[in-house]
C-alpha cells in the first residue's frame, strides 16, 4: 500500500481508452455500491474514532484481499490540495468526498485504487464505503460484475450493515436496499441540436432513471454529455437494475444514432460547418476556457463519429477532457495557473496535441493546385 | 391516465398539493393544466430529498408511532432526519423503521430488498440459508437469460455453502 498520487499505476485513467461497446457515444460506465460498516455512526454524523476506526478496517483487510492486491490507498487528507483535484478530475472521488471548501477534507477519508481491476473505493464518503467500477464504453455487465466480486469479498472480511427486510443500510434512503447506483456517461449533441433532448430527458424519467451532468449529482450538463443512472436501488434485483440501464441505454443510443442521420439528411451544410469551425479553434485558439473548450469538443466528437474528422481518435479526444482541466493544466506547469493563465494553458495543450494525433486533412483538398489570381 | 378535469385527452401534469397538511394529487392534460396555470416542465428536475421530505409535513407521522424519540446509538431524532435526508447510523433504521417504510415506498415503489443477499463474515444457519435461496434465485435468472458464465460462477458460490 502506497500514500502518493504519483505511484498509481494508470493514475485511475483507464476507462479514457476508447474501448467498450460505442465509445464514440458512451464516455464510460460506472457502477457504484454504497456499503457501511456496523457499529459506526454513518459519514455526515461519523466522529473522527468512528472514521478512523473505518479507515483502519479498510487498511488492514485491503493488502489481503485478492481483487486488491498491489492496489494504493491514497489518504486524501495529507494529500496535496491540487493532488486531491486531479483525482475528482478523474472522477476517482467524488465533489463530497473532497468537501467543497478546498481545505483538506477531515481525517479518515481516503480511497483505494486497485492496480489489477478498474476498481476503486471511496473511504468515510456519506457511506464507509462507496465501491466502485469505471470502465471505458458501454459495459454494465462487466462494470458490474466486477464491482460484485469486490463486494463479495470485502463483505466477507468486514461485517456490512443489513436489515432482512431494507437490505444493505446507508445514510440516505434513496440508496438503501442494493446500494448500486449504475450510471453511463453519454454524448447526445444530435438530440441536443435537433431539440429532441426533452423529450428523451422526460422519458428517462418515466421508465425509472434519472440524468445528472459530467461530475455527478449536482453538477451542470456541459459539452452535451449526461450521465444516465437508475433512480430507485429497492426492491429491484442488481442484474435488473443494470440490465434495464442497459436496454434504455441502447435505446438512447439508437434515437442519438436517428438524430445525427436527420442531421446529416436535412442540414449537412450547417452541421459540416459547426463541426469544422470547432475543429479550427481547437486547433488555433490562443486561450479557451474549459467551458468553451468542451463545448468545442462536443462538435468535434461528433465529427469524428461521423467520419466527417476520420484522423481523430476517440482516445485522443478523451485525452483532451480529462487533461486541460484547472488541476491537470496546474500539474502539467508545476504551479498554481490563474485563470487567464489556465486558459492559454489549456489552449496551448490542446493545439500541441491535436497537430500530433488529430492534424486533419479537410477532405476537399484534392491536391488540385490553387488556381493563379485573376487580377 | 386521462385527465381529471376534462376526461379527454391523456394526463401529463401531475400535481401534488398540500393544503392543511392533506396531501392531494391531481392529474391534469397539458390543455387544462395551462387553463390552471401550470405548464409541464421542459425538463425532468432532480429534488434534492430534503425538499421532499419538507413537503411530507407531519403526514409521515401519521402512520407510524406518534414518536420515534431518538435513536439509541446515535441520538438522531426523526425531526434531525427530516432535515438533512440522512440517517445517523445503521441502528436509525431500526429506529425509524415505520416511519421510513412510507418514505421508502414512495421513493423505490416497495420496502423489501430483492437482490444480494448478504452473507456476514461469520454466518448463522439461518444466514447461509437466506443466502443459498438468493444465489439459487440468481442462478435460475441466469440459467434463463443463458449468461451459462455467470451460472457456473453462482453454482460454485452454492456448492461452497451447500451443508456436506
């Protein structure tokens, strides 16, 4: 077990790596167990001896665990505070469990990455434990079953909170019961653009999940990606609960699929021009910030799955959400950025990268020569 | 779901009211609801659960005990509870345990847990006997969605609990 950000292994970012079913739409795939310890107050009431004491399990059982072997435990509250933003930049730990405040969070709260499987666990969140898996692409079942055999073997080295009726306890009753919240982080721009997006939005909500932005619960939807997840955790079997995901999942991807074939039917010019444009302030701006820049993106994106950009992969446009954000800019320049700053920075990075892995050919240039001047 | 005040077109607002803490729910077309004042919003909003539990007023109460006191390993009232939408630790729920039912199904649709049956470290009789019938129920659904992988994973958990 190690305590530095710098000794893990992938730094937690192996589901940016384009594989998985559609990667080009769906970002990536989560699935999450709350679980909580008995005899310990839950997070928002835990005292620092209920905290510790968590902790302390999950730091002598973790080393002997098999699915954990070789696997770090980052205490998140003597890490370093730009340390601690690139993990949410990862999205490794949540906006709660870092608290809001910047300041280092209370003792106790910590995170183990496993170095064998794209696992994780949260410490002394709003639950002791927050289990979870984050794969690249649509894989519910993997991304499932994965976080199942964690589960399967924490539960049986340390005593969970059960009730034979509610199941497994948490802090919040709208986790109770499977405490699996299963979410996939998709990219919608033709429903956006079409206007069809309400309509999809709505029905999510009627067939019993719900939709949140980039960062999880509470945050804004940017750069036209949701994150799709189901809504009740009782009474509902695991596999029910991801399959269903799954199937409405697909779905969405099907009606996505639908708008940016209307898109390319009835509006080609305009959207051809969106997708260029954006493509030539990626490649040229001088500053971005990461809204702008992610919104850029989001048409860039389009553009390569739709063959319209064919040299951009998906890898380098994942690469390039995750890497100009404030914390990784920062930890690229080896100093605090302004905003002004991380703007350049950002814009910087983004021109440097796209002229080694992006560099487009615009399809019309047939190697014709530009006729001479007619004056 | 037709519309509660004309009968013709299909419910698409449904509006909850609380008037002297007696809850009501009406259904109402886009039509009558704009005649109300009401429009359907464009898109799905998340409420934050302590709004929800704010809006239950004392109607909870109602159906369990007149009060739960307070919880005796933590010390959080149901009143504590109401505010922030987080319990105090594992023994609230047993606490609270009526009150939270009528929240619980108004939330999941249902109060039992129907997935992983949890096995503790050092499992009673009764334990492992809850478990064998969860994993067993586990087994038949994947044997019929034939994920036959997953089955042999379940089939051995069974063995390995199975008395010899």
């Amino acid at each position: 077990m190690m305590d530095d950000l710098a000794t893990v292994p992938d730094f937690g970012l192996g589901w940016l790596d384009a594989s998985g079913d559609h990667p080009d739409i769906v970002l990536s795939t989560r699935v999450r167990l709350a679980r909580n310890l008995q005899g310990h107050a839950f997070g928002p009431r835990a005292r620092v001896n209920d905290r510790e004491a968590v902790l302390g399990r999950v730091r002598s059982i973790a080393p002997r665990m098999d699915i954990l072997r070789g696997s770090s435990l980052i205490d998140l509250t003597d890490l370093g505070a730009r340390s601690r933003r690139l993990l949410l930049e990862r999205r490794i730990v949540s906006r709660d469990l870092l608290g809001d405040n910047g300041k280092a969070p209370p003792r106790g709260t910590a995170v183990v990455l496993s170095s064998r499987a794209p696992l994780s666990i949260m410490v002394n969140e709003e639950d002791h434990l927050r289990l979870q898996s984050l794969v690249s692409g649509l894989r519910l079942q993997e991304a499932w079953r994965l976080v199942d055999r964690l589960d399967e073997e924490l539960g049986g080295s340390v005593p969970y909170a059960y009730h034979h009726e509610f199941g497994f306890l948490t802090s919040c009753p709208t986790n109770v019961g499977t405490g699996l919240r299963a979410s996939v982080l998709v990219h919608l721009p033709a429903l956006v653009l079409t206007k069809e997006i309400t309509k999809v939005l709505h029905g999510l909500g009627q067939v019993g999940l719900t939709f949140r932005g980039l960062y999880g619960e509470g945050s804004e939807v940017v750069g036209n990606f949701f994150q799709v997840s189901n809504q009740t955790t009782l009474g509902k079997s695991e596999e029910d609960l991801v399959d269903h995901l799954d199937k409405i999942v697909r779905q969405v991807i099907q009606y996505e699929t639908q708008a940016r074939q209307v898109l390319l039917r009835d509006a080609r010019g305009v959207t051809e021009d969106k997708i260029w444009r954006a493509y030539g302030l990626l490649r040229f701006a001088r500053s971005l910030s990461f809204e702008e820049l992610m919104n850029l993106l989001s048409g860039v994106r389009l553009g390569a799955s739709l063959k319209l950009l064919p040299e951009l992969r998906v890898y380098t446009l994942n690469k390039l959400m995750i890497f100009t954000q404030p914390a990784h800019l920062e930890q690229a320049a080896g100093r605090d950025l302004p905003p002004a700053e991380g703007d350049a920075h950002r814009a910087a990075y983004v021109r440097r990268v796209l002229a080694t892995e992006g560099d487009v050919t615009p399809d019309d240039w047939s190697g014709r020569p530009i006729p001479d001047d007619p004056s | 779901m037709l519309c509660d005040n004309c009968s013709q077109a299909d419910a698409v607002v449904h509006l909850t009211q609380i008037v002297n803490n007696q809850m009501s729910v009406c259904h109402l077309c886009e039509k009558c609801a704009a005649a109300k004042g009401l429009e359907a919003s464009e898109a799905p909003t998340n409420f934050p659960l302590t709004d929800f539990l704010a809006q239950m007023g004392g109607e909870e109460t109602a159906e369990g005990s007149a009060d739960p006191g307070r919880c005796g390993f933590c010390g959080l009232t149901f009143s504590d509870f109401r505010d922030t939408g987080r319990l105090g630790c594992p023994h609230c729920w047993a606490t609270f345990e009526g009150h939270l039912r009528g929240l619980l199904r108004r939330i999941h649709g249902g109060t039992s847990h129907v997935g992983k049956v949890y096995l503790p470290p050092d499992p009673t009789a009764s334990e492992r006997e809850k478990r064998l019938e969860g994993l067993r129920r586990r087994l038949q659904r994947a044997v019929d969605q034939e994920d036959f992988e997953r089955a042999a994973e379940l089939r051995d958990q069974i063995r390995a609990l199975e008395p010899r």
